[in-house]
C-alpha cells in the first residue's frame, strides 16, 4: 500500500508510483469523489469534456425536453428518500 503525509496546510505529495499509474503531471487537476461516507476515490481529471463524445449511443427515438425533465423530477425524489 502506498501512503502519504497530509501536512498542516491540509497537503499532501501524491507518490510517483500513483502519479505514473494515473497518469497526472504537474498542473493537472484530480478530483475526489465520495463513494461512501468517509470513503472518496481520487481520479485523474485530465480528459476534456469533448472526450465524452460517442460513448453512448443515440436513442432509437428523440426524447423531448418535458420527458428528460420527467426523468430528472422522478430520479431526484428517489434519490431524496435515500437515507445518507
């Protein structure tokens, strides 16, 4: 396991090993995202947004405006209800 100091200014040196592995440099931007309460993934966040493109395929249909709207309404209250 690779392990890190966090100094008093709250920063840390992320080793060669994981910076290699990771691919990040000096100046890139990483990003810690919560997988669980206390538990965070750090990942490279390196990639343009424009690298997204093709990764999903276009629906068999258009889907309009008010039914995405629909989906966001009812996933966001779901997500809601979940105790955190």
């Amino acid at each position: 396991m690779t392990t890190a100091t966090l100094t008093s200014k709250g920063q840390i040196t992320v080793p060669a090993a994981v910076r290699a592995a990771m691919g990040v440099d000096t100046g890139d931007r990483v990003e810690f995202i919560e997988i669980a309460p206390g538990r965070y993934e750090f990942i490279a966040a390196t990639l343009p947004v424009t690298a997204l493109k093709g990764m999903f395929e276009k629906p068999a249909r258009p889907v309009s405006i008010e039914a995405m709207n629909d989906a966001i309404a009812r996933h966001g209250a779901a997500a809601a209800k979940v105790p955190k």
